[in-house]
C-alpha cells in the first residue's frame, strides 16, 4: 500500500536557519530516505518551495488563481514523500525517523488511494 508522509513546519522557522543547521538537517533526513530507498519503501520525495511562490486554484468552472500563501495555519506543508508499506503502523514508524532527525516537524501520514506515475521533469535531479 501506498502512503503520503507530508512534512508540515513553520516555514518562518526553516528559512531562518542558517545554511550548516539546514545540510545539517537534510544530512539526517537523507540518511533516512537512503535506507528507506534501499530497502525500496520510498518512492518520490520533494522539499517544495516557499509559499510566497505559491498560487492556488479554487472555485467554480476553471477557477480562478489567487497568491499564496494558501492557507492561514502556523505550519505549511514544505514536502512530502510517498512510501510502501504493507500497514498504516509501518508507514507512521517511517515518519517517526524521519521525525526523529526533524524534531520539529509535523507528519501527516495518508494512505495514497490513486497513484498515477508520470514523466521526469525535464531538467531536474531526481535524486
């Protein structure tokens, strides 16, 4: 089964660390994902932009786009990461080390009920 781990933090919080506490943070984090990898329980994984950058589509017919930030909560969703797991209680042990190395942060865990694979982008590392 498919889950979605979504990284929630106070995104004021991470773009004022400096740039040795965020490697510092991404060292801890990619050691996670390259035993999780390794043990093929993740798939994609992305650490999204800031929501200033942000646009969101909502209403009715196509919509209409309005600027982010989207939502008016303390956390913003900063990334996210899709892992298989034969159980719920698997997928939440993940986010618990991912946890553990982002003190933190808040995970959200859900089950991913369509997953439809697609293209590379072009021009992006995908590891």
């Amino acid at each position: 089964m498919l889950y979605a781990i979504l990284a929630y933090h106070a995104e004021g919080v991470v773009e004022s660390w400096t740039e040795e506490e965020d490697a510092a943070l991404m060292k801890d984090l990619l050691e996670v994902n390259d035993r999780l990898v390794r043990e093929k329980h993740l798939g994609p994984a992305a650490r999204l932009g800031p929501t200033e950058d942000a646009v969101t589509l909502r209403g009715p017919g196509l919509g209409l786009v309005t600027d982010g930030p989207f939502a008016e909560t303390k956390e913003q969703l900063l990334g996210f990461y899709v892992v298989d797991y034969p159980t719920m209680d698997a997928a939440v042990a993940a986010a618990r080390e991912l946890r553990s190395a982002n003190p933190t942060a808040v995970y959200e865990v859900r089950p991913i009920l369509l997953y439809v694979p697609g293209a590379p982008v072009a021009g992006q590392d995908t590891q």
